[in-house]
C-alpha cells in the first residue's frame, strides 16, 4: 500500500513536471499577462498630472512643434509623440488612442520576453521569468499610462534578442541589417535605449575582440568587427542627430533639481553612502521590480545569477546584460540620469533574467527540491497577489474625468470655480474648447498655511463656489476644507480616488 501511494506521488509529480515544461503552460501564463494588461487598459482611468501634461501637446502641437521643446516641460521620444499624434488624427484624443502604443508595447514585450528567455535561460526555470515580467505590477501598470515607459521596456527585449541572435548567428548579413535598423531607430523610440543599446555594442565589441570570436580560429575575426564598427557608426550619428536636433536644447535644471535624490554619490566618503546605496538597492527591488516582498530573496538571486552569467565559458550573455546596467550607474553618478521607479523600468527584462538565471543553482541540486519550491513560492507570491488584485480593482490614480464631468453636469448658472494648483492641468484638458473661467487657484502654501487662509478669505461673499483637487500634497486639502467649512455652508461633495470637488456657498 505505501509503494502504491509512493507511486501515486511520483506520477502526480511526473505530470506536473511535464505540465510545468510545456510551451502551453508558459503561452497560459503570457495570456494572463495579456489579459491582465487588458483588463487595466479597457478601465480607462482618468489621465493623471503628467500624462495630462503629455496630452495637452498632443492637442496643441502639429508635427513639426513635437520635435522642438515640449509644453510643460515635458519629454519624450519622437517617434513616440509621432506615432501617438498620428493616431488621435485618425481617432480623436481619448484615453483609449493615448495609451494604445505603450499597450501594444506592453503585450508584445511579453511575446518577446518569451523568445529572448529561449536563447539565455534553461527550459526549467523560463516559466519564472515569463511569470515575472507577466505579473510584473509595473510593467502592467505602464503599459496603459500614456508615457514612453511601456517602449523603453520593449526596446531592451528588442535590442538584447537581436543582439544575441547577430552572435549566435556569426554575425551574417541579414542580422547586421536588422541590428543596424535597430541601432538607427532604438533612441528615436526610446530615450533608455541608449544604455541598452551602447551596452549590446560594447557586448559584441568583447565578443569580436576579446574573446576572440571567429570560426574555429582563436583570433579577431576582421569581417565580424567590420560589420560591428559598421553598425556602431550609423548608429552613434543616429544619436547624435536626435541629441542635438531634440534633447540637448530641453533644460536640464529642474530635471536635476526634481530627481537629487536618485543619483549615486561616488566614491563613498561614509557609513552613511553605504547605507545610502543599499536603501537604493532595495528600492530599486521594490519599484521597478515589484518585489516588495522578502526583498532579501530576489537580491540574493540576483547576486547568484550574476555568478552563473560570469562562470559561462562565453561572457557574451553576462556582458549584455550587464554592461547596461553598469552604464545605468556611470550616468547616475555623473548625474545624467536618475535611478528611480519609472525612468528605470526598462531594466525589467535583464533583472528577471537574471533572477531567473538564480534560481537554476537551486534546481541544479535534486536536494534543494523543497527549499527551490519556497524560494519560487515566495519570490512570486507578492507579484501574483496584485496582479489579481489589479484584475479585480483596476488601478486608479486621480480619477479627473468623472470630477469634471460631476461638475459640469451639477453647476447652475452663476457658480464660480477655484482649482487646487496641481488641477489645474487635468481640468483644462478635459474641459478644452470649453468657455470656463477659473476663478483662482490655491494651494503651493504647505509650508506657510496661514496664506492659504489668506486666499480662502478673499472669496468670502463669492456665493456659490465649486473647489476642485487632484493630487494634493501634504494633505493641504483637510486645512483648506476645514477653513471652508468655518467661513462657508458645505453645500455638495464627491470624493474619487485621487480627486474631489466640493461646493460650498460662500
């Protein structure tokens, strides 16, 4: 009887392996991806502060104006504004026709991801990368947010896929060609290209020169580097036209300002860098990544994957993966470019490879069976959680189209409106072409409250005023409410997640 229960346990454990293994099972978990990106897409939140910053050039600039110095101090790849201006021509300015591209981005990244896992990671251990970028909270989130984010992630799949299959491939003329094309267009669609992009190139440079790449023969192969230094030119001069023509002349000042704190202090002078830059770490594994959870377990996979990509025979993998990265962190110490959240999400792709590539030293020991399926348990657990979390509550971030149209519905003639100042962009998008005059706006006094009281006073005796807020910072919105409930008579409410409006008779 206990060797017919042992068989029973081997044979339900033989098919889960085989199910595990599948290409279904892996297909299964990219439609979930899919139709999670789809679910959070068709939600069709209200546009927030920067995409409604976005939007607005989208309404009030033709082609030529996009490839000039954004409104608002906005930026963006022009390809990206190109395409996406192209489309609201053709199909009006919804919210659906803002994020359509960074959604198609998002689901082909998934496809992509998929085959680029084929050519770096064992079979065992490519259902936990395709897991982690398909429940990946981030990458769904900016997959329907009218911001490049969503491109810059496809773009590293992208550029990393071909660049592996130019050396699987010997470098022959039909993968010159398309890597060539791709180095010509990477940073007219995506900014973060860059890094990637001039990491590959260097890659394939060590390939060629280092390792000595060639047929059988261990010496610099003349042809391959000829093709290499080809494609490294057309797309340095690809660069540096789109440099100079489009982002040199956007101020760099508050972009520096706005992102102090997501530089890399170099070298470190103190206990206090070395704390600095392990908080950095761990933010990183929280936002880009998404794992907030038992962050201590996708750090020590990503230390181990490291090892096994540098113990390869080739170096060509660890280095395309990880000369970007190291590029990344050159430009955040010389203050060039942040890493945060959302600039860095293009980084997705290569850090789930290599977390991935981490959990292979557990599978390599039939021994550490057990301790592999916790470690897998509790790496995924917390992405799982909300992306089912994400198909039952879409996510909502200033929910301004619903305040507006409430207001526009519900004013009577006569009615004055006041706009808390970060409101201010997201209610005249959505009431453009619209006749409204505003009232004034309040707010911006967090540190000196009593000019807010000051501001709120001078209304006293308007009647009827309608208060609008989205985005409120240092929760100004409670003093300004309080205030207005000892000078006036609340006379109607709504409050949405992310934004409120409030009538009050003054």
């Amino acid at each position: 009887m206990i060797n017919n229960l042992d068989n029973i346990i081997e044979n339900k454990g033989n098919i889960f392996i085989r199910i595990y293994s599948s290409k279904g099972f892996i297909w299964i978990i990219i439609l979930l991806g899919i139709l999670i990106r789809l679910r959070q897409y068709l939600f069709n939140r209200s546009l927030w502060l920067d995409e409604a910053y976005l939007a607005f050039n989208m309404i009030k600039l033709d082609y030529h104006d996009l490839l000039l110095p954004l409104l608002h101090g906005q930026s963006a790849p022009p390809a990206f504004l190109l395409i996406t201006k192209m489309l609201t021509d053709i199909a009006g300015h919804s919210e659906y026709v803002l994020r359509f591209l960074p959604f198609v981005c998002g689901v082909a990244s998934l496809v992509l991801f998929y085959y680029l896992s084929t050519y770096l990671l064992q079979k065992k251990v490519i259902p936990i990368a395709v897991s982690l970028l398909s429940f990946s909270y981030y990458a769904i989130y900016y997959s329907s947010e009218f911001k490049q984010y969503s491109v810059d992630l496809l773009f590293t799949i992208i550029i990393i896929l071909f660049a592996v299959k130019l050396h699987e491939n010997h470098y022959n003329l039909k993968n010159v060609v398309y890597f060539g094309i791709i180095g010509i267009l990477s940073t007219w669609v995506s900014h973060a290209s860059i890094f990637v992009l001039g990491g590959a190139g260097i890659a394939l440079l060590f390939d060629v020169i280092i390792t000595g790449k060639s047929i059988g023969e261990n010496k610099i192969n003349i042809v391959f580097l000829k093709k290499l230094i080809a494609i490294g030119i057309i797309s340095i001069a690809s660069f540096l036209v789109h440099y100079f023509l489009i982002i040199k002349p956007v101020p760099k000042g508050h972009f520096v300002q706005f992102w102090e704190e997501s530089f890399i202090s170099f070298p470190p002078l103190s206990f206090s860098d070395l704390h600095r830059y392990i908080i950095q770490i761990i933010e990183v594994i929280k936002n880009p990544l998404g794992l907030s959870l038992f962050t201590g377990i996708p750090l020590l996979l990503l230390i181990i994957g490291i090892y096994f990509f540098w113990n390869k025979k080739e170096k060509i993998q660890f280095n395309l993966l990880m000369i970007p990265l190291f590029i990344l962190v050159l430009a955040a110490i010389f203050r060039v470019y942040p890493i945060s959240g959302r600039l860095i999400l293009f980084i997705l792709p290569i850090c789930y490879i290599i977390i991935a590539k981490g959990v292979e030293y557990f599978l390599l020991n039939d021994k550490k069976k057990i301790i592999t399926i916790i470690i897998v348990c509790l790496l995924l657990v917390y992405p799982v959680y909300k992306s089912i979390n994400i198909s039952i509550n879409p996510i909502q971030k200033q929910e301004m189209r619903q305040v507006v149209n409430y207001y526009l519905n519900n004013k009577a003639e006569g009615d004055l409106i006041c706009l808390y100042y970060t409101s201010v962009t997201p209610f005249s998008y959505y009431t453009y072409g619209r006749d409204i005059d505003i009232l004034t706006t309040i707010g911006k006094n967090f540190e000196n409250p009593e000019k807010n009281y000051e501001d709120l006073e001078k209304l006293k005796g308007k009647g009827r005023v309608w208060f609008i807020f989205s985005l409120v910072l240092h929760d100004e919105d409670h003093l300004l409410l309080s205030y207005l409930n000892h000078i006036g008579n609340q006379l109607d409410i709504l409050k949405l997640p992310g934004a409120s409006a409030y009538l009050y008779d003054l």
